[in-house]
C-alpha cells in the first residue's frame, strides 16, 4: 500500500469515527434510544450501531436522514472531523537543534506541524546566545515573526529601527524586512521566536 493510499485510509477513518461521535453524542444529548434514532432515520439498530461506532461509511442519504431526525444540520454531523487539529508534544531538552555556523545563535527547534490543514507553517524556536559575535547576523525570511524574551538583554533591530529588549518584552515583526540583534547588551540571552507563513508565501 503507498503512503497516499495508508494516508486516505486513515482519513476516512477518522470522518467514520467524527460522524459517529457526533451522532451519539447528540442521540445522547436528547436522550434518545438507539431504536428510536433507527426507527426515525429508516435503518436498523444494527447500522446505527456500527455508525456510532465509525465501523461504516454512511450513504449520504444516511447521513441526512439521521441530521433530520436528530434536528440538525447534515455539516454538523462532521463538526468533529473539521476541528481535528495535528498537535506535537516537544519534552523539555528534547527540541531539534539546528545549527546555523558563524552566528552564535543555539537554535532548538520545538516543533513542526505540516501546513496542509490550516495553510500556514509554523516554527518555534529556543534560541540561545551566549558570547559575542561579530559581525552581527543578518535574517530574513518570509512570512511574520514573534520574538518573547526570556533572560537578557538585547537590542534588535528591525530595518532602522532599534528595539530594547528584556525578559517580558515581545516584538512581533515582518520578517521579509532585514532583522537581527544590533547589541548583545547582557548575556546569557534566551528568547522564543515563533515564524509564521501562509502557502502563498514560502
């Protein structure tokens, strides 16, 4: 089996199982028996079982017959599958390191979620300067940028401006315009940095 075919049988999977959570859930919500749900739709107990249980696709037919009895609109019935969203769980000192030479950044990549389901890609970053560099690291990249600082003291620059930062602060910035830090003022400096872009942007 190829990878696209394993992905859309998990896909399907999981819309079985959100339609089925949705109709118990809302069955349950009426405190309706799973006889009566069957006997409103026109379909067997049976069915409605193995619907619940997301061991069956359901004709649309189905699916509307059971929205009617259970007054609802046919998209709620997917409400469930819409909201599954991807999450990663990054353990403390677990994150990727990524090494960029010459810049005396640490970066710890915290996680990655593919952007396929909401369009946008986002990287978290740890990132740790400990010593002096010269010259000063230039960035610049697509989509929009979120720096929170954590220990130190920096001074970030932002095209010709010139930003102060201490623990607490935040700027949130384009980072098509070029950026970095101008002064490392006290070190150690820790702060996240958070990159977001669209599709249309990378």
């Amino acid at each position: 089996m190829s990878p696209r075919n394993g992905q859309a049988l998990q896909r399907e999977k999981l819309l079985r199982e959100a339609i089925g959570s949705e109709v118990r859930a809302r069955r349950r919500n009426y405190g309706m028996t799973a006889t009566r749900l069957a006997a409103a739709s026109a379909i067997s107990t049976g069915m409605l079982s193995k619907i619940e249980n997301g061991s069956i696709s359901p004709s649309l037919g189905t699916l509307r017959a059971l929205a009617s009895a259970l007054a609802m609109p046919l998209t709620s019935l997917f409400r469930n599958f819409n909201e599954r969203r991807d999450a990663m769980l990054v353990k403390a000192g677990r994150g990727v390191n990524v090494e960029r030479p010459g810049t005396g950044h640490q970066l710890n990549l915290l996680g990655c979620i593919d952007s396929s389901s909401s369009g946008v890609m986002i990287e978290p970053y740890l990132v740790t300067i400990t010593n002096e560099t010269e010259p000063r690291p230039i960035f610049k990249s697509k989509g929009k940028q979120f720096i929170y600082m954590l220990e130190g003291e920096i001074i970030y620059r932002h095209s010709d401006n010139l930003y102060r930062l201490l623990p607490g602060d935040s700027l949130f910035f384009d980072a098509d315009t070029p950026h970095g830090p101008d002064e490392l003022t006290v070190l150690p400096i820790r702060y996240l940095s958070i990159t977001a872009c669209g599709a249309e942007e990378r």
